[in-house]
C-alpha cells in the first residue's frame, strides 16, 4: 500500500516508532523464530555426534598414551641405567686407587705444577690423559703429590665411559681433600675462571647429595639440573660416594654427567604419534629436556648453555619456571604425578587442552611425559564434524536465497518509506553547508517528524552560537598581540640582566685562578721542605751509624797510647823489667789494635753501604740465565758463611721451574739482591738455631716460576719471622731486626728494593712470626718488551 506525504500532520510521529513498527510487524519476529528453530536442530545434531566420537577415541587415545609412556620411559630407563652401572664401575676402580699404589710414567709426573697460591694442577694435555686441580685449600705437600699422581692410573677408564657412552659428557672423581681429577681435559686457568680459586667441591649439589646425611644407602643418586662448574652448561649427574675398604669415612665422590641438550636429543628421537612430544621431569618437580614444541607449549626457553661471566661458588639450579609443582598451569599435574608412578591429566597450556601422560623412570625416579593437542587427537571426529558443517552450510545457502527474496520486498517497502524522510534531510544538508561557509544567521525551520524538527532546530541554534563564539575569538586574537608584545619587551628586560651577571662571573673565575697559581707556588714549597727534612733526616742516621765505630777507634787510641807510655816509663824507670809483664803490655796493645781495625772496617763497610746506596745505575741489561745466577749467589754466599761460622748448617730446598728461561738484568746488580736476601734468612735460621731445640732443622727454600708476562724468585726460610708493625720498614734505610752490632747498617733490603725497582720490578715481604719469612722479587720475562 502507498503512502501518502502528508506535510500538514498535526501530530508529528517519530522516526523511531515509525521504523520499528514496519519491521517488526513484516520482517524481525518470523525471521528470528525460522532462524533459531534451524540453528537449534544443526546445533544439538552436531553436538551429540562429535560428543560420541570424541568419547570413543578419548578412551583409546588415553590406553594408547599411557602404553606409549611406559615404553618410552623403559626405553629411557634401560640407558640412564648403563650410566649408573658406569659410575659404578667408576666407585670400584676409584676405591681401589685409594689404596693400590702406582707410579707413572715420566710425561705425566712432568706435568704437575704448584700454583703461587698453593693450587696442585696439571700444566698441559696429554693424549687419553685427564686433568687436576688440587685446591690450595688443602696444604700441599709430598703426600698430597703422590696421592695426585697415584689417581693417574683411573686415566684410561675415565677416558674410555666418556667416549663410548653416547649420553655422558664428563666424568670426575672428587676426594674429599678437595682433589679433582677430570675428563675431558680442560686448561688451569679456565677453571679459575668458571669456580676461582678457593674451588671447594664438597659445597656443590653432585657431592654433598650422595654423602652419608643425603644418601645412608650409599647408591648412585641423580641430582637435578644445574649449571656446571666445568663449563659444559645445565646439565645432570650420576653421583656415588667413596668409602675406601668399605669403612664408615667418606673420602670422595665419583660421577658422570649429562648435558641437558644430549636429554633432550634422546626424547627428540621418542617415536610418538598425534605430533606429540616427550618431556623429563626431575623428583622435585624441574624440567629436565623440553623440546622446542614444548617451548612453546610452556612458554619457556629450554636452558643447555650458560654464559660464564663470573666463577660459579654455589649451585645455579632451573628456576621455578621451570618447576611444574611451583607452575600455576602445572601445579595440578604435579600432584598427580607425586602420588602415582604413572597416569593421564588434561592440562590447559596456551588456551589449548592437552592430554599428558606420564610413568616414571625406573632407577632415578624421573618422570616420561608424553604431551598431544586433544585437537590432533581428535582430527577424526573434528572431520566429521566438518562433513557435518558443510550439510549445514547447504541449508543456510538455502535460507539466504529466501533471505534475498524476502528483502526485495522489504526493500520496495522500506523505499516508499524514504520517500518521506528525504526532503526534510536535504533542506537540513543545505543549512549545514550555509553554516560551514560562514552564513551563522539561518531561517528557523519547520518539519513534520519530530526528530527532524529537533535537528533543524539545533542546527539553528548551532548557527547562532557560532556566529557568537567567531566573535570572542576574533576578540581573543587581538588579546594574544598585544601579551606577545609585552612578552617580547620582557624576556629583552631578563637577557640584559643575564649579560651583566655573566660578566661578574667571569671576573670571579679570574680572582680564582690566580687563587689556584698562588696554591700551586705554596705547594711546590712545601715539596721543597719536605725533602730538605728527608736529606737532613738521612744526614742523621749516616752520623749515628758512624759515631759507634769512630767512639770505639778513639777510645782505643788513646788506650793504646797511655798502654806504650807505660811500656816506655817501665822500660826507663826498671831496665831488669820480666819479660812476662813486657808481653802483657804489647797483648793489651794488640788486643786494642785489633779492636781499632775491626771498627775502622765497620766504618768503610757503611761508607760504601752509603755509597752504593746513593750512586745513579750504570751498564746495559743483558740475557741472565735465572736459575744459574741462584746458583752462583747461593753457593757464594753460603761458602763466604761457612768461613766464618764453620759449625754452619743448613738445608737448602730448591723448587726451580725448567721453563722460567732468561730476564733482561745486571747480573752483578742483581746478585747483590740475591746475596742480600740469602744472607738475611741464614742469619735468620741461625739466630733461631740458637735459641730452639734439636729437632728445629734450618731450611731455607729458594723457588722461581712464571706468572704471565714476569719471572718470579723467591727467597724463604724457617727462621723467627718479621713482626707485622715492622714489615712496613724493613726497607727503609739503615732500618734492621738484627741485635745491635756485627757490623750490620740497615742498608742492604734498601739497596736490594732500588736495584729491582731500576729493573722494572717489585721486592715484597710476607711473614708470620715464629713460622717463616718470604722475599718474593717480581721481574719481567726476557721475552717481554
């Protein structure tokens, strides 16, 4: 039926009302109960079938998943079990080695060295061989030496359970002395840098899991993954204790490890089907191996290397990211796996069920995971699913051509409708433009649909507000000129203040530097007064050392002379003098002179301390043979000792490095230093002697080794030590620990330090009163510039 326009309503009817009640009476109420009554029935068919199937193949698919994880588990089990018969191999032999001796070849005995810091470790690789690290935390001595070499004859096993077991990457053997002997080979220095120098194995979780508090079975235990001090990344061990003789003290432990990645490659060769995967879970929870599906499953990075910035001192386990007992999307499946040795759970990682089924490692108390997307395992039913969409998707097609017919119709109906709609909207686009072009002052307009009205008289409104509102802002505009006007005279006013205050400025930074020179000259004063007191404070001690001996030499001068006028009054005043009394007279006389010679090479023995002391160095340097020039001094100075102290002995230790090689130096400088510190620890070691019992053995050790780029000699003796609020000193001149005379001047250690600082090196001191005192001379290596 056509509708009339009627423009003269008396009543306008809105717009709304009118829409709503032609659809809803022909279009929206049969549409929606049709639509609801087909979609209903396509739902609830589809339903019930995909329920069915997903039941049927649910049932199957948890049988075939919990028969697929114990096999693989057995599978995994059989080959983590040839590891721990390994390690127990490995305990056999190592028990037997605490007590079967064995002496080694020549190569391997020459290649053990002593740290300067007291570590025992091996210098270089040998082919098969394996390395060592004895830690300075145990004193090394011969004892500890021999017991190094004696575990040398474990070399071939250890190398033979690394190469032939596809799973392990490094075996050891700890003592609990702190001895670590390892394989594969791996440098000093790279130890020092992945644990440091105090490297104290029994503090680390593969040693103190399988002592007595932790494993009272004594079996191999399986520790959990952790950062391996080794260098070799996250990794597992396979870790049994010592008891040599089966006795109840623990010595040590022996293990073999396994790189995380090496896991993870075994689970990745795990057959499985739905495109599933396998996963390793240690006894407290931890993911061991985690494939990349897995990664993404879990959200996690799975961790093989570590990145060895800083020695590591204490365990670095997983964090509890990867702990599915402290996971929120594992918690539960956690539990599970706590209580049963073996089972199925759903679990929902990343907005996806998944079905997991476990059993659990035989031997170490892992856990196999298998994990597969419901959806894969579900495909079939999902396919029928489809099938079942797509017979669907025809009835819809079916629904949309009824659609199409009955919105043609709509459409006739809806356009009538239009028609009257369209005359009132365009008069409101023609105000619309009017008002945009600037014309504010519009006619009030007049319609017969309510909500038309209502818009042409907002927009008239809107006409005059704007017109209003362009006003003010022409007003404001004016407003901003003048404010950016006084602005401008202002920031002139502020940047004139500024110059003046720069110019005070810089007057003050001159006042300061002439403040600053006038420091400097003050300064350079005080630097001269300074060293005026240190040239008159040196002046004193050469007058105080000299006033003893020249004392002595005038008191017995003129003790001489009174003796030779009393032989000369004797001689006149009683010519039948007895001979007797006459060779009184003259041995008192020789007595005296010997008295006065003995002072007067005092005084030349300081003179030409001094002398040395102050005179500037001369000569070039020159290749010297180190271990020839100890030698030489050594075999000097203790001859020149035993002339005048026959009863003189002493043990001499010698620990020369063959390969310390030569140093650019004076030799006649330099074995004045080594002259010097020889014979300051035998005067030590003698006055010691003295005052102990028979069982104190003078030794003096005389050792040389290569740290780096410098040669280091070294001077040590048994003798009573230095005292530490004097070892500050002992290098100042005329400074001495020694007793009062023996024609001692304190002049020696100063002479010794200058000549090692002229060759570019360092003289140190360290003691410990009553157990030894050690010079330590550092020098650069004649093959460095």
């Amino acid at each position: 039926m056509r509708l009339p326009l009627d423009r003269s309503a008396a009543t306008p009817v809105s717009l709304l009302r009118l829409i709503w009640r032609s659809y809803l009476t022909s279009a929206l109420i049969p549409v929606f109960l049709i639509e609801l009554a087909l979609i209903a029935a396509y739902l609830i068919t589809n339903s019930v079938i995909r329920d069915q199937n997903i039941t049927t193949l649910q049932r199957l698919a948890t049988e075939q998943l919990q028969h697929i994880a114990q096999q693989q588990a057995e599978h995994i089990g059989s080959q983590l079990a040839s590891v721990a018969y390994n390690t127990e191999l490995l305990r056999y032999h190592a028990e037997q080695a605490f007590v079967t001796p064995f002496i080694p070849d020549t190569q391997e005995r020459s290649r053990y060295a002593l740290s300067q810091d007291g570590t025992l470790y091996t210098t270089h690789e040998l082919p098969g061989r394996a390395g060592l690290v004895y830690s300075r935390l145990t004193r090394i001595g011969e004892p500890e030496r021999i017991k190094a070499l004696q575990f040398s004859q474990l070399d071939p096993l250890l190398k033979s359970l690394v190469e032939t077991h596809p799973l392990v990457t490094q075996v050891y053997v700890l003592t609990a002395d702190h001895m670590d002997r390892f394989y594969p080979y791996r440098e000093y220095k790279e130890v020092l840098e992945w644990v440091g120098a105090d490297y104290n194995p029994s503090t680390y979780s593969y040693y103190f899991e399988a002592d007595a508090a932790h494993n009272p079975e004594r079996k191999v235990v399986w520790t959990d993954v952790y950062v391996d001090t080794a260098g070799h990344g996250w990794l597992t061990s396979a870790a049994a204790p010592l008891y040599p003789g089966r006795g109840d003290r623990m010595e040590g432990v022996v293990g073999l490890d396994i790189s995380v990645d090496r896991i993870t490659q075994q689970v990745l060769q795990l057959d499985l089907p739905w495109n599933g995967y396998g996963m390793l879970v240690g006894r407290r929870g931890t993911i061991l191996a985690l494939p990349a599906q897995g990664e993404r499953d879990w959200g996690l990075k799975d961790l093989t290397q570590y990145a060895y910035q800083e020695p590591i001192r204490n365990d670095i386990f997983r964090p509890d990211t990867f702990n599915l007992f402290k996971r929120e999307d594992g918690h539960a499946l956690g539990q599970h796996m706590v209580s049963a040795h073996h089972g199925l759970q759903t679990v929902t990682l990343m907005g996806r069920n998944k079905q997991v089924a476990w059993s659990t490692v035989k031997g170490t108390d892992w856990k196999l995971l298998v994990v597969v997307d419901e959806a894969d395992i579900f495909a079939e039913a999902y396919a029928l699913n489809r099938r079942i969409v797509r017979v669907g998707l025809g009835m819809i097609a079916g629904l949309i051509l009824f659609y199409v017919l009955f919105f043609v119709w709509l459409y006739r109906k809806v356009r009538r409708m239009s028609t009257l709609l369209a005359e009132p909207l365009l008069d409101l686009e023609s105000m619309m433009q009017r008002i945009g072009q600037g014309e504010y002052a519009q006619p009030r307009p007049t319609y017969s649909i309510t909500e038309l009205q209502r818009t042409g008289e907002g927009l008239f409104q809107m006409g005059q507000s704007l017109g209003q509102s362009n006003a003010s802002l022409h007003q404001a505009r004016t407003d901003l000129e003048q404010l950016n006007m006084e602005l401008e005279e202002r920031i002139q006013h502020r940047t004139r203040e500024l110059e003046m205050a720069n110019a005070a400025l810089n007057q003050e930074n001159t006042a300061k530097q002439a403040l600053i020179k006038e420091l400097q000259r003050t300064q350079n004063q005080l630097i001269q007064s300074e060293k005026l007191a240190s040239l008159a404070q040196l002046a004193s001690g050469i007058a105080h050392e000299l006033k003893n001996p020249l004392n002595f030499i005038n008191n017995m001068s003129e003790a001489n002379i009174e003796l030779a006028q009393e032989l000369e009054r004797t001689l006149q005043e009683r010519p039948q003098v007895s001979l007797s009394e006459v060779r009184d007279l003259i041995t008192d006389l020789k007595q005296n002179a010997t008295v006065v010679h003995h002072h007067g090479v005092r005084a030349d023995h300081i003179i030409r301390s001094m002398m040395e002391h102050a005179q500037g160095r001369s000569g070039a340097l020159e290749p010297t043979d180190v271990e020839a020039l100890v030698e030489q001094y050594l075999k000097l100075t203790y001859a020149g000792e035993r002339v005048r102290n026959p009863g003189l002995e002493v043990t001499f230790v010698r620990e020369f490095d063959p390969a310390v090689g030569k140093i650019q130096a004076r030799p006649q400088e330099l074995g004045r230093v080594l002259q010097n510190l020889i014979q300051n620890a035998i005067d030590a070691v003698s006055l010691k002697q003295r005052g102990s019992t028979n069982d104190y053995v003078p030794t003096i050790t005389l050792r040389t080794c290569r740290e780096g780029g410098n040669i280091i000699l070294q001077v040590e003796d048994n003798g009573p030590g230095i005292p530490k609020d004097i070892q500050g000193r002992i290098f100042e001149p005329f400074f001495t620990t020694k007793p009062p005379g023996g024609g001692n001047t304190g002049l020696g250690l100063s002479l010794s330090y200058d000549i090692v600082k002229l060759h570019g090196g360092s003289l140190t001191v360290e003691s410990e009163v009553g157990r030894y005192t050690r010079f330590t001379v550092s020098l650069p290596a004649g093959d460095r510039p």
